[in-house]
C-alpha cells in the first residue's frame, strides 16, 4: 500500500497506523462534530468519520488516499462526547460506573472510492468511587477522551470486562483499517 493522509491529530491513532506499517502524513481537519437530532451512534459516528475524510480530501494531493476515523462512547444510546474539562470527565465517568457501555468507531477510506466500516465493542466499568473518580481527573487524561476515559492509559484500571477490538476502543479499529487499506 503506498502513503495515505491520515485526517486526524490524535497520537493514538498514529501510534496505531504505525503498528501496522502504514506510511502515512498526517493532515490537520477541523469539522463541527455536533450531534444531530435523532441520529443514531452508528449514523454519527459513520458521518463525523466520513465528514473528516471528505475535509482531509479538500487538502491532500491527488491520488493519494485519504483514512480518518471516530469514536464515540455510548450509554444507554446516549453519546457522551468528550470530555471538555475535569468537571465533564466526573459527570461521564459516574455515569458510566458500574455500567456496560459501548464504543463505536468508524474508519473511512477515500481512494478510487469511498469506503466506512463500524466497530461496535463493549465495555463493563466496575463500580468506581469519588475518590477514584477524582484522583483520575487530577491527571489530566481524561481531558479530550471519548467517555472522559482512556483504556490505554489509566483508565484500564477502570475495566470490568471487555467485548470487542481494543484498538477500536482507543480510537482506530485495526482490522477494518486492514481491510479497507487491502493490506
């Protein structure tokens, strides 16, 4: 597979394409990811990924194929969005103590021809103190992250019990990147 443009800023994502031998650029795409009213999770995960694709499209090289990806955290088929502050990061996490929630992410490939494929996974929170709560905020790393958590940082200590891709969780589903990238 020769180089793709990655439409994303995330570090986790970049460290997951090089995993698995990508040769890519990043490109830096700014789109409004509000929600729409009655989407459902797989149709906005699906469109912001689309959306962040198409917008990488407007800025690359031609023939060089566009990826980008979303992930959205969802509790009883409510996005929960990212965490914008501490203060949103405690609402979220409280939410989700104790609970099953789902992780969808959604990866499109613009080449000859536009392609998006859905991860949907599952996570089960133990049941989380405000202590635990609170210390978790103090670190900063909640800040930005779908749900107010991230699986591969501190937040793993988090988990109960997991369904699904772990690379989907933290942000770019492996398997369906492979397959669309034909790799």
């Amino acid at each position: 597979m020769k180089k793709v443009y990655l439409a994303s800023q995330s570090p986790r994502r970049k460290k997951l394409l090089s995993l698995i031998g990508i040769d890519f650029e990043v490109i830096n795409i700014d789109i409004d990811e509000s929600y729409r009213d009655h989407e459902t999770p797989i149709e906005y995960v699906k469109r912001i990924s689309i959306e962040k694709a198409k917008q990488g499209k407007l800025q690359a090289e031609l023939n060089i194929p566009i990826l980008a990806a979303d992930t959205a955290v969802v509790l009883k088929n409510i996005i929960l969005g990212k965490a914008e502050c501490a203060e949103d990061a405690k609402n979220m996490l409280n939410k989700l103590s104790g609970y099953t929630h789902s992780v969808f992410s959604a990866v499109t490939l613009i080449d000859k021809t536009e392609k998006t494929k859905v991860s949907i996974n599952e996570v089960t929170f133990k049941k989380l103190s405000m202590s635990e709560i609170n210390s978790y905020c103090e670190t900063g790393e909640p800040i930005g992250k779908a749900g107010g958590y991230a699986i591969q940082g501190r937040g793993m200590h988090f988990i109960d019990n997991f369904k699904g891709s772990y690379s989907a969780v933290i942000g770019l589903p492996l398997k369906e990147t492979i397959e669309l990238l034909e790799i």
